[in-house]
C-alpha cells in the first residue's frame, strides 16, 4: 500500500512536468488562446492516475503557474489564470478527472466518452470565462476559441486513450 501511494505521488510530479513540456508546444493564435499540447497531456494524466492523484497533478500544474513558474503555454505564468485562456486552464480540472474516472468501465467507447465529456466541459469553461474577459457573446466566443480546436482536441483525447494503454501496460504496472 505504502509503495503504491509513493509510486502515484512519483507519478503525479511527472504528469505535472509532461504537462508543463506540453503547453510549450505551442503557436500563439490572434484571438490569445494558443493551440497547445494541453489537452494530449491532460487527458494522458487522467486516463493513467487514480482520480485523486490526476487531479491533484492539475492542481499542483495551476499554482506552480499562479505562483509565477511558467507552466502555462508560451512560458506563461501568473495572470494567465486570469486572461483569455484562463477558463481552458481551469476547465483542466474536470476534463482530468472525467478522464480519470473512465477507467471505471471496461468498454474503450464508454471510456471515450468520458473522455470527450470532459473535453466538452473545458471548453464550455474556456468559452464562457473567454466570453466574460474578451466582452465578447458566446457564440463569437465559441466560433473563435473552441471551434477552430474541436477536431485536433478529439484527436488528442483518442491518442492519449490508446497511448496511456501503452504506458499502463509496461511503464506504470
């Protein structure tokens, strides 16, 4: 029991730094949301950690970069929690942990599915909060920060599906 706690924490600190390597992945867009490898690495963390430990990763990954480590794309820190993208950020929270809870199931579709649950409530919190800081509707919002991000967003999800599978079966058992 104790070797598994310490294999999760030890496990936690590395998806926060996959993470991290992932949001550099980046190509700064004109509307201030980046296209980013966030999503691959967010739903890899919750398809291979216990729900405690996922999201505890994307909690630990949000206050390194609240607290000025720069985390976040583009080498982001601090107010980026408060600026364009700050609602893709904290919608991280329950798009890991859907993730995370999926491996409940057995049928990969049903997996995927929470999968792309969790991904539809990241962007709705990234469209909302975009929405409230840019002034813009929602459906001006939606059209330039979610839309352009759908198709390459449920790509990720199913290569991280498929890929964690390949980490659960030789790195992590």
């Amino acid at each position: 029991m104790k070797n598994e706690k310490i294999k999760n924490i030890t496990l936690s600190a590395v998806f926060v730094a996959v993470i991290s390597a992932f949001s550099q992945i980046s190509l700064p867009l004109a509307t201030g949301v980046a296209l980013t490898g966030q999503v691959f690495a967010i739903a890899l963390c919750g398809f291979c950690l216990p729900c405690f430990y996922a999201t505890f990763s994307v909690i630990a990954y949000i206050i390194l970069g609240f607290f000025g480590v720069p985390v976040f794309a583009n080498f982001g820190a601090g107010s980026v929690l408060f600026g364009f993208s700050g609602g893709f950020i904290f919608g991280f929270l329950p798009f890991v942990l859907l993730c995370s809870f999926a491996k409940r199931f057995d049928k990969k579709a049903i997996r995927l599915l929470f999968g792309f649950l969790g991904l539809a409530v990241c962007h709705i919190c990234g469209v909302l909060w975009f929405s409230a800081v840019s002034g813009r509707s929602i459906f001006e919002s939606f059209s330039a920060v979610s839309l352009p991000f759908i198709v390459k967003d449920i790509i990720c999800v199913i290569t991280a599906f498929f890929v964690s599978k390949k980490i659960l079966n030789r790195v992590i058992k």
